[in-house]
C-alpha cells in the first residue's frame, strides 16, 4: 500500500535532501553517502532503516538491518581451522573502510583468536604488492573480504602450481553474487532477503510497531578451498 520514490546517488545534490520528507520513510542503502544531511534527518526523528550497520552522527540512535556476519565468520573458521595450522592470512581493501567490512574483521580477530589461531593481517588496493604475494603465499591458509581480492590472487595461485584445496585452503566473507568463484567458500546471496527485511521493518515502524529482527542468517557454501569436492 505504500508507494516507492527513488532517489539514487541523493547526496551529490543537497537539494534532493528535501524530497526525502515528501515519503512518509526511508531506506538508505550504500555505504557512500552525505552524513551531515542524514544526521539531520535522524535527529529530526524521519523514519529511517539502514540496510547494513552505520554510524551516524556521535551516537545517534540508528535503525539497521544487516547481515549475520558474526555468526558466519565463525563458521568460515570452523571449516578453515583444520588447515590452518594456526595460522592464517587476512586479506582486506584498503579502499573499503565501510562498517561492514570492519565488522567482519573484528569478527575474524575475535574468532581466531578464541582458537588459537594467529592472523596476518594484509592490505591492497586494486593490485597485489610483492609484500602482498609473499605474505600469502607464505600461508596455507588465507581469507579474503571480498570477492575482488580473491580475484586478484587466483591468478597468482596458479601462476604458482598451487590448487585450491590442496595447496591452499581459505574463503572469502562475501556472497558469491556473480557467480564466478566456484573453488572458493563463501555464504549463500541473501540480500533479496535483506531488501525485503529493511521495507518489512520500515513499514512496522509506521505502523507504530517495533521490528521483529534485524538480522539474516547467512548460511555456508562450501567448496573446494575448504576440502569440499565439487559434484
């Protein structure tokens, strides 16, 4: 019953903030976007429900749906823990600083560090450095944060004669959404899931009802890199 008025890339043009009040709620998705005018939209009390953890402001009360990433890193480890020899490389992005990504570093240091397992923390851009290449060729076992860095030094593992699954053993904390890494453990694509759990939440809001969750479970794929044979 609600009608749905898109505002794509809104922050690039402060004028559009104002059209936001003409809907009755809003969902912010993206990590990308212009605090200040949200920060003014949040203490004004405007309905709004993230999709993803933000921080806005020093503290404001935000609402966000996101994904199970503690959970999930906690299952990638399990099934990387017999392999890792305790212990493994992390590879991250030095162009994502979103709060997604660091949950799922604090995450992985936590996990890890409950079992034993010591992490190598490694950063690239868009390429791999020399530094990069031997810190993870130098592990068995390796996580990559995104599937982009995982792209990155698929080509290098075979460049190197190593198999995944095999030589190297790993995951990567994303969903497979392009579907082009069938070697690679990851977890399932829920975020039609996510979309839906954000509109179900804004709507309860109006309605003047709390939410029922905020959180989807995001099950393992699992694959070669963790010693899965593909059918």
């Amino acid at each position: 019953g609600y009608d749905i008025l898109i505002l794509n890339n809104w922050a690039q043009d402060k004028s559009r903030s104002s059209r936001i009040r003409l809907a009755s709620g809003a969902i912010m998705i993206g990590v990308n976007r212009d605090d200040e005018h949200i920060t003014s939209l949040v203490k004004q009390e405007f309905p709004l429900v993230f999709v993803g953890r933000r921080k806005i402001g020093n503290g404001l009360p935000v609402h966000c749906v996101r994904f199970g990433y503690e959970s999930a890193v906690r299952a990638v480890v399990d099934r990387i823990a017999p392999y890792a020899d305790r212990s493994l490389v992390y590879v991250s992005s030095t162009l994502s600083t979103a709060e997604p990504t660091e949950d799922k570093s604090t995450f992985l240091h936590r996990v890890c560090s409950e079992k034993g397992i010591a992490v190598s923390d490694v950063s690239v851009a868009d390429s791999a450095t020399p530094e990069s290449i031997a810190a993870v060729l130098s592990s068995r076992a390796v996580i990559f944060d995104r599937l982009f860095i995982a792209d990155i030094f698929t080509p290098i593992f075979q460049k190197e004669g190593m198999a995944i699954g095999r030589d190297v053993f790993g995951a990567i904390l994303e969903d497979d959404w392009t579907g082009t890494h069938p070697g690679w453990t990851a977890w399932e694509n829920r975020r039609m899931e996510l979309g839906a759990l954000a509109v179900k939440n804004l709507i309860a809001f109006l309605s003047g009802r709390d939410a029922d969750t905020e959180e989807v479970v995001l099950p393992i794929v699992e694959r070669a890199s963790t010693g899965v044979l593909a059918e």
